[in-house]
C-alpha cells in the first residue's frame, strides 16, 4: 500500500503530527470529546491513520514518540520498546512474518529530529477506556486524564 | 538496602552474586518444589520462581516463591504482564512481599502461542516497563496507580529482564537505561553464548554508567547436547545459540553433556572478566543436578552468608538509594 511508505517518512509525518495539533488547538472549544464531533472524527481518524499506521484506534496515541509506528500492532502491544524474543532477522517472536515493531520504530524514530528522542521516555500505561475515541480530540482535551494518578512524578 | 533480601545484600556488598532458576513443578505438592530446590539451594544467593515460563502452565509464580521463602531460601518472584491486568498485578506486589518474598523480576513474558494454552488471551495491559515504574511507585511513593494510598509499601527489590543478543542491538543498552529509569534495582539478561556480543554491549552500559545504577546478573546454562542447543534456538524466543557453539557439542559426541558443562564453566569465567557485570543467572533446564558442579568449578562456592560477610558496600548504593520517584 503506497501510503503505509508514508511511513519510512518520519519525518514528513513528524511535520503533519504538529500541524494537525495546531490546525485542532483552533478549534479546541468546539471539540468536545462527549459531542457529536466524535461521530465524524473517529471513522476519519481510522480511515487515515489506519491506511498509514495500521492505527488501532486505541483513543491514547503515542505515535510520535514511538517513531511513528503504531506500538499497537504489536502482538504485546507494547509502547516502551521491543520484548527480548526479536528474531535475529529483525521479525516479530509471535509473528515470524512480520518485522518487530520495535525495530521499525527504534529505526524511524533515529530519523526524527524533533520528537525522535521521546522513544526514550517511560511512557504510561494504555488508558483502555480511550478504545475506540478520537485521539485528536483527546490529545487537546486537557480533562481527558490519560495518566494514572499515581504515575505523575 | 530496599528490601533487605539475601540477594540485594549479597550484591550490595560487593559479591559476585549467583542466582538459579526452578523448574516450577506441574503438581499441587510443596515437596515437588523443595525436592528440586534442595539441589540448587545452597549453591546461590536466590531462587527465582517463573511465571508460566514458555507461557505453559505450572505451579504459581507466587505459590512456588512462598514455599521457597519457607524453607529458607531467597527467591526471585517473575512476575509476567502476559496473563494479568493492572489490577491483579498491584495486588500481587503487595501479596509477594507480604509472604517474606523481597525480590521481583518484572518480566513482559512470553507469547501465548508458545505454550500449551495457544487458544488462551494474552493480556499485556502493562508492559515490563511500566510494571516495574508501577511497583516502584508502590514501594516509594506508599500508593497505588489510582493514587489511592497504601498503608504499608512492599519491601521490594525490583528486576527486570534484558536481552542484549537480539536486535535492534543499539537500541538494547538504551532499553536497559529506560528499565533503570522505570525503577530497576537489578537486571537478569537470557542466556548468554556469544561472549563478543555482551562485550560490546557491557561496553555501552558502562559508558553510560548503568552498572552503578543497577547490579547485571548475566544468563547461563548448561547445553545437554547438539540437538537441544538446535532445538531451544529455533523454539524458544529470544534464545541465541551461535554455530560455533553447536558445532563444538556435535565434535563431542557421545560425551556432548560434558562438553556442555565446560561451555557453561567457560563462559561464567570470561562473563566474571567483563567489567560491570555483578552475577550470573543460572538456568539449567533439566539439568539441575550439574548446577553445584558448575559453580564449583567456576569457583563461586561456597556462596557468601550474609550474616556474617564483609566486605566494603559496592560504591553504587547512595546513586540507586537516591533516585526517588
Ligand atoms: S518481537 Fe517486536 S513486534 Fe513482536 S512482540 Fe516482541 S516487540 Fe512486539
């Protein structure tokens, strides 16, 4: 699929990643995570981010600091780094076929000037509840707590 | 001194440490684990308790530690995100320390299509990353994840995992110094058989000073033959058999078990060489009865006994006792 190459682009969607967070921030007061603006910016997110990145649509995105490979298409759907049983070809342990995320990612995020360094951030775990939402809305909604209370430093 | 375990005291105060693995039983009888722990037991610092390691089904991780603690040993609870959520996790922390068991190795684990249950659903809500900061919290910060306070932390020494013999290689070092970050006080690594590759990759850790950050135990074990090396390299994820390995078990022949016994031996002498590593972490499938021998001929019996040694405390401690949450 010609736009998954998009891919190999970090940093073209590097570019992209913080010009739609600044094109939403314009419009942060109309982009109420429990309005009907959900309906239109979850199949629109799913239908672009899912021709791209294969995007989840786990509603808690991380992909710019995961070196814009979605952490959930790994089976572990790990977000802080690849499992020990990386085949010594670079492919997946659970599917042989399939190159390890984490090699993708660790491999683009070295191409990213601006964000490459957050692979090296302890992310937080998944907020499950998020499943199925639109992450822009989420990402400029500051009351979406994203974060376990106990994990703030 | 975080939890004041055998094994925290033993790397503390500046022994090369040893640790050895159990085969967790498929039985509900506590002899099945003492039996096998007799062997091992009094050639270590520290037993460790697996989570349905291979993603195949045994004893508890936890039930087996608590026997362990019980009849004297330290042990080493793994615990894997691969069959529990947030909630049964945290719960578990507390339970581990509340049995007298002080040492943890947060581990992601193994996919479920490894084991017996392939059917099974993986759970990974956590990764061992998160884990491990999620148990630091719990120890240092006397809460749980929700921010719901404790009314006593678990005494916790925390582990994590690290495989420094698959790719992405440049990435592995990197990887240990987030464990570290997330809250690891000591790092076991898979089997090692390629001693170049863990030179190389002690190499970074010590630039960037990891060592003094947390105690490197690195995995050993001994081969039963050319067949099994084969076997565990194709089959069990993660493991690295190098040809030059199997090919010297194959030149042995029939006598290919003590040939292995002398790979093992070799290999905990050149890994005590390579600046800061702190242990070994001995895992002999099978084959549990050469562990005394092994370490014997390494010269690592008899083991320290931590109510009397000496010996100054390792440098390190006021660096990990001061990094706080
Ligand atoms: S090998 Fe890579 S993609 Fe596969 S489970 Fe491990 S980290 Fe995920």
């Amino acid at each position: 699929m010609a736009l998954r190459r998009l891919q190999d682009r970090p940093r073209i969607l590097e570019i992209a990643y913080v010009a739609t967070l600044a094109a939403l921030r314009l419009f942060r007061n109309r982009l109420n995570p429990e309005g009907v603006v959900q309906k239109v910016f979850v199949p629109g997110e799913r239908v672009t981010k899912g021709l791209i990145f294969d995007c989840k649509m786990c509603g808690d995105c991380v992909l710019h600091n995961t070196g814009m490979t979605c952490p959930m298409t790994c089976p572990k759907n790990l977000r802080n780094g690849p499992c020990g049983g990386v085949r010594l070809n670079g492919n997946c342990e659970i599917v042989p076929d399939m190159q390890c995320v984490w090699v993708a990612a660790w491999e683009r995020s070295q191409k990213m000037p601006r964000f490459g360094s957050g692979i090296h951030e302890v992310l937080a775990p998944t907020d499950r509840r998020l499943e199925n939402t639109s992450s822009w809305i989420n990402d400029i909604s500051p009351d979406v707590t994203k974060r376990p209370i106990g994990w703030a430093e | 001194m975080k939890s004041g375990s055998r094994l925290e005291r033993v790397l503390r105060s500046g022994h090369f440490a040893v640790t050895a693995e159990l085969l967790s039983p498929d039985s509900a009888d506590p002899p099945a684990v003492l039996d096998h722990a007799r062997v091992i037991g009094d050639s270590c610092d520290a037993i460790n308790a697996t989570d349905a390691s291979g993603a195949t089904t045994h004893m508890s991780n936890v039930a087996v530690a608590a026997l362990l603690r019980r009849a004297g040993y330290d042990a080493v609870v793994q615990l894997a995100c691969r069959d529990r959520n947030r909630i049964a996790m945290q719960g578990d922390l507390l339970g581990i320390a509340a049995l007298d068991v002080r040492n943890v190795l947060c581990l992601t684990g193994d996919g479920v299509a490894t084991g017996d249950h392939p059917e099974a659903k993986p759970v990974f809500d956590m990764d061992s990353i998160t884990l491990l900061r999620t148990a630091r919290i719990l120890r240092d910060k006397v809460q749980f994840l929700s921010g719901r306070p404790l009314t006593s932390p678990p005494r916790l020494f925390l582990g994590g995992a690290s495989n420094p013999f698959v790719p992405p290689f440049d990435f592995r070092p990197l990887r240990l110094k987030k464990k570290i970050e997330a809250g690891a006080d000591f790092i076991q690594t898979q089997y090692c058989f390629d001693v170049p590759r863990l030179r190389k990759f002690m190499e970074r850790v010590v630039d960037m000073g990891l060592h003094e950050r947390a105690f490197i135990l690195v995995g050993v074990g001994p081969l039963r033959s050319a067949r099994v090396a084969y076997w565990m390299r194709e089959n069990i994820p993660g493991v690295v058999v190098p040809d030059s390995v199997i090919r010297r078990l194959l030149g042995a022949g029939k006598r290919s078990r003590t040939e292995g016994k002398r790979i093992c031996i070799e290999l905990i002498q050149q890994i005590e060489e390579i600046p800061g590593i702190s242990g070994v972490h001995v895992m002999a499938y099978r084959q549990e009865h050469l562990v005394p021998e092994i370490l014997d001929e390494a010269g690592l019996l008899p083991r320290p006994n931590p109510v009397t040694f000496k010996g100054s405390p390792a440098p390190s401690v006021d660096i990990v006792d001061s990094r706080q949450c």
